[in-house]
C-alpha cells in the first residue's frame, strides 16, 4: 500500500477544513451547521497528526493536542445540542433565522 | 481511497437536503478519518475517534435530529447567490492554502522517533517533569464536569417556565 506523504495529509485537510466552512456559511439550521464545525475539527486534528508524524516524530505534542481537541470537541457537541433541544422546545423551530431575540 | 471516501462523504454531508442523510455522510467522513489516523500508524488516536466521534457525537447528533425534526421533510432550498458567494469564498481559501503550501517546503528534525505507543502516551499523558501533559489533562476533565453540569442546567431549566 502506498505510504502517504505530508503534502497528500495536508490537501485531504485543507479540502476538509473548507467543506466545514462552505457548509458552515450555506447551512441554516443549527445541527448541519454543528456537523460542519465537527468537520473543520476533524481537519485540524488530521494536521496536528500529520505534522506530528511526519516533522517531529521524536515527540507526541500533536497526538496530544489532538486528543484535547477532540475532548473538547466533545464537550461543545454536548453543549450545544443541549442548547438546540432548549431552544426547539421553546421555538419550535431550530433555524437561525427564527432565533433572533436572546431573551425567550 | 479513503481520502476519497472522506472527502466526498464531507461534501454530501453539507449539501445534502436530508438531514439525516447529512448525519449519516458525516458518520462516514469520520470513519474514514479514523482510517486515515490508522494509516498513519496512530492506533490510540484512530481508537479514541471512531470512539468518541462515531460513537459518540455522531449518535448524540442524530438523536437531536430525531427531537428536533419532523421525519421526512428536506432543509429549505437556499438563496442562489449566497450558496455561489460561500463556495467562492472557500473555493478562493482553499487555493490561497494550497498555493502557501506548495510554495513552503518543510524541514523535519531528525531526532530520535518516539513510537506512539499506549505506554508512551500514558508515560507522556500523566508525567508531571518536563514535557508532561499533566495540568491540561486536569483542566481538560475539569471542563468536561462543567460542560457536564452546564448541559443538565440548560435542560433542566426550561421545565419551570413551560407549567
């Protein structure tokens, strides 16, 4: 099988990085657009992994700020469908535009 | 191959009008970014995102869909010109970074490689001396308790106000 190489990493990222943003700024609902930002997360993992792998293989800082990238990612995911359902319940609708006002 | 699955999974993710479609495309993209990871020999990160992100937020994002959407309906077609002006304005990022990068050329060390091994990542993950990654572990679970917490508030809250 073919070894990738740095540059083939960074193109697949950077694709992936503005799929999210393209998605980020079409989307008008709040899920697709949190499944854009799960995307644009995804990309920088995969470039802390590359440059980890193929710069600076004697030490493991990328493989880390990874994981707490994706820890974090976690927690955010949470929180904001948790924000989305509380929102639906009072609005009946979860699209930006009809969630004008902060105060409900 | 599989850069191919991710990638085309991404973009049927955010342009597909189903949004359970979108959800399962998304599901395929980060299984296909987990193959990448295991590619790259990195097991411990590929095990950790098929865990956390197809098992996890992939499942926590369609069970909101199945809270928040009525079964069948398709997303609003949007406006023309905002769909033109947004995969301009990524397709114009996206060549501006390609073109830095062909342009840069990378010097890597020649250190001794660490493996990335799970002996060596808990030895790395919890070591308190130099280059260890003890206080961020700390105040990583530290931010996960009060998402956790934060999460049950936002829930709980709305309750009261709706009787």
């Amino acid at each position: 099988m073919m070894e990738p190489g740095l540059y083939h990493i960074l193109f697949i990222s950077t694709a992936l990085f503005f799929i999210g943003v393209f998605g980020f700024f079409t989307r008008r609902n709040l899920i697709t657009m949190l499944m854009s930002v799960e995307l644009v997360l995804n990309s920088v993992n995969l470039n802390f992994i590359a440059f980890n792998k193929y710069l600076w293989p004697h030490k493991l800082d990328g493989l880390f700020f990874s994981i707490f990238v994706i820890a974090i990612a976690a927690a955010e995911a949470a929180v904001a469908i948790a924000i989305i359902i509380n929102l639906y319940r009072s609005h009946q609708s979860i699209d930006v535009e009809n969630a004008e006002e902060m105060k409900f | 191959m599989l850069a191919a699955l991710t990638l085309v999974s991404g973009v049927l993710a955010v342009t597909t009008r189903q949004i359970f479609r979108a959800a399962i495309f998304l599901l395929f993209s980060l299984i296909g970014i987990a193959g990448l990871y295991f590619w790259m020999q990195y097991d411990f990160v590929a095990a950790v995102q098929i865990v956390v992100y197809v098992g996890g937020i992939t499942v926590l994002i369609i069970f909101s869909i199945f809270l928040t959407q009525q079964a069948g309906d398709l997303l609003p077609r949007q406006k023309m010109g905002r769909q033109v002006f947004s995969a301009l304005a990524a397709f114009c990022g996206f060549a501006l970074t390609m073109l830095q990068l062909y342009q840069h050329t990378f010097k890597a060390t020649t250190g001794q490689p660490q493996l990335p091994t799970v002996s060596n990542i808990g030895d790395r993950m919890l070591g308190v001396e130099e280059n260890g990654f003890a206080l961020p572990f700390e105040v990583v679970s530290i931010l996960l308790l009060a998402a956790m917490i934060g999460c049950i508030v936002i829930a709980l809250r709305s309750k009261p106000i709706a009787t």
